[in-house]
C-alpha cells in the first residue's frame, strides 16, 4: 500500500496536494461522454478555462500530459525548423519532441538558471530564419520565469513565425497573457498551479496557430489541433475523455472564482515565493538558482552549499513528514525544488521552512561535486 502524507505537508513542484472538495468530485458517477451531460459540463468549464488563459478564443481540453500537449505544439505549430529556447530539463524536452517528430531543431542554450535576453532570441530568429519558436516559460528544473510578454513581442516582429510555449508551471500561478501578448499557443497540466490530480492538459491557440495546423497534412490524430478546436466550440471531447477528471475541474474552478479569480491566484503565487524568499535571506546553506525578477512564482528552486546532499536533505525532511523535491539530472544532489502552486497554504509552507531549517542545521549528507 502506497503511504500517504498528511494534508498540507506535500511541496513538491508538481503534482501537488488536492483539495478534499475537489477529490470528492472524482467519485462523481459516469455518465454517456457523448449525451447532453458532458456538453453541458464541457460548456460549463469553458468560460473559466478562458479566464484562466486570458482569451477569448476556445480552449482545448486534453486527455493527456501536458508533455502531449508538447507534441500537438510541433505536429501543428512547425512546418520545419523550430527554435528551441533550452536553459533546463523541460527546455531540452521540448527541443527532444521536436525532433522526435521529424523537424529540424536549433538549440539557443541559456545557462541554467537564467532567462533568454529578448535581443538574443531576436538575433537567433532573424539568423536561423526558423518558422517556429519554442519557449518554456517557466523552467520548472531551474526555477526560472522568463519575460514572457518582451520575449513574445520580440517574435511578433517576424512574420509566419509561430511561438509555442509551455506554460505548465505558470498558468494559473503567474501572468500569463495569451490574446494580449500574442501567444500562438500555450498549454499546461492539471497537476501544477490548477490544483487538480494529473491527466488532463489545456491549450489555448491563436488563429494563425489553426492556419499553421490546417497547413501541415501530416499532424497525426490525436493532437489533431484543427480537431481539438471544433470539438472545444462544440463544447464535445475528441474521445473518452477523462469525465471523473473533468468533474473535478468544474469545482476547482468555482473554487478559483470563489476565491477571487485568476489575479488573486496569481497574487497568491507570488505571495507564497515570497514566503521562500524571505525565509533563505538567512540560510546561508541555500541559495537561489535564478536571480532576483526572474524567480517563479510556483516553485523555488534553491542550491545547496557544497556539504549539504540535496537527496539526503529530501530524505530526512521525508522522515519528519514533509515531502519535497530535489533536482533534475544533474542536479539531484545539489538542488532543492520546493513546489508552492496550486492551494498550498502559507501557514503550512511555513511549517515546512521551520523544519527545513533544522535539517539544514544538522547538516546531513555530504556532496562536494558541482554540475
């Protein structure tokens, strides 16, 4: 049997802890996915999905990860050759689904834990004359948020070139702006700021976007764009869709509304990162990875001096009841990753810091070697 963690002890960067009104929806009864109940439901999620988005344009409801989504991005969004923006693990992802798709991808590299400088990502776009960019907002390995909106109106200036981004970690936890900053496409999971158990992912696409997809023959089933965009003005699924997963979306977010909309969420985000912040000023054991301005408001990412193993640090907190996460790769034993999307409170994150404290006092573990 799978143990289980006590309520507002779960920090990891995703999936994160779910509200008990929300687990109790998934015990809703099945009911025909194909009949008046899940139009009506599916009609019903709409409008919030789009407040969540900030569009006034559909918004497409996936059975799936949102690394589907990844892929729907590059079967309908690149014609050939995609611009990979890579400062992390989900950076090189995406490139990876580019070219595991079959196109041409370019890798403009960014030191890990730093964002792309918007006059570079112009000098990369105007050089490689690529017809795509791909761009992950915030990289969840590093903790790093980049300038979105100065970053998307640099891929404005260049006619037919498609922006894609993975918004996972910040949809629904920072701004994010996708008819007013232009976005093409930007998808997430449910399991990150949205507060809900993995297995559905949703993107909201621009109308170039579509054009771009209605050009390419070969963009699979599946993650058929064009068909995910008829089915969500129709309010109908492409297929079986996740319904006990969709029931529990409509009451997160009533519970999004009911606590004041997607500002307040975003507020809410940013108010818990700078709970995090305050609270490592004086660790001198830990450090940001990401500079000041350009931190997530979702997860922090901290470094640990030389001595402190970050897989030890994760144990021992594991052993005090709290669960949180470490690095990606090559930073496993040198990164804490503590998640703080989704509902986590800030009285219980507090707790946790307090606890978090004492372990980093008592020093355990004891791994030298830098990335």
């Amino acid at each position: 049997m799978i143990a289980t963690v006590p309520p507002g002890q779960f920090f990891l960067p995703g999936p994160v802890e779910v509200h008990p009104e929300v687990l109790q929806a998934l015990l809703h009864p099945m009911f025909q996915h194909r009949g008046p109940e899940m139009t009506a439901l599916f009609a019903r999620v709409q409008g919030p999905l789009r407040e969540l988005f900030r569009t006034a344009r559909p918004v497409i409801l996936s059975t799936s990860s949102a690394t589907g989504l990844m892929e729907a991005a590059i079967v309908n969004g690149v014609r050939r050759r995609a611009l990979a923006v890579v400062g992390g693990y989900f950076g090189e992802r995406f490139a990876l689904v580019g070219e595991s798709c079959g196109r041409e991808v370019d890798r403009l590299d960014v030191a890990e834990g730093e964002v792309v400088a918007p006059a570079r990502l112009a000098e990369a776009i105007d050089r490689l004359r690529s017809d795509a960019v791909l761009l992950v907002h915030c990289e969840t390995g590093t903790g790093a948020l980049a300038p979105l909106e100065e970053l998307a109106a640099v891929v404005r200036r260049f006619d037919d070139v498609m922006l894609l981004v993975d918004g996972v970690t910040s949809v629904g936890g920072s701004p994010v702006e996708t008819d007013m900053w232009g976005l093409d496409f930007v998808f997430t999971g449910s399991q990150k700021a949205l507060g809900l158990p993995p297995g559905l992912a949703f993107a909201a696409s621009s109308e170039r976007m579509l054009e771009r997809a209605r050009s390419i023959p070969d963009r699979g089933w599946y993650f058929d764009l064009v068909r995910h965009h008829e089915a969500a003005v129709h309010h109908a699924p492409t297929q079986t869709p996740a319904i006990s997963l969709v029931c529990a979306l409509e009451v997160q977010l009533a519970r999004i509304a009911a606590a004041g909309g997607v500002e307040a969420r975003w507020a809410r985000h940013r108010t818990l990162r700078e709970v995090v912040e305050s609270w490592a000023a004086d660790r001198p054991e830990v450090r940001f990875l990401a500079a000041p301005g350009e931190r997530a408001w979702t997860l922090s990412a901290l470094r640990l001096d030389d001595r402190l193993d970050a897989v030890a640090v994760q144990q021992a907190m594991r052993a005090e009841g709290f669960v949180i996460g470490t690095g990606l790769e090559a930073w496993r034993h040198r990164l804490l990753r503590i998640g703080h999307m989704g509902d986590v409170e800030p009285g219980n994150l507090g707790r946790m810091l307090e606890v978090l404290a004492q372990v980093l006092q008592r020093g355990p573990g004891g791994f030298s070697d830098a990335p």
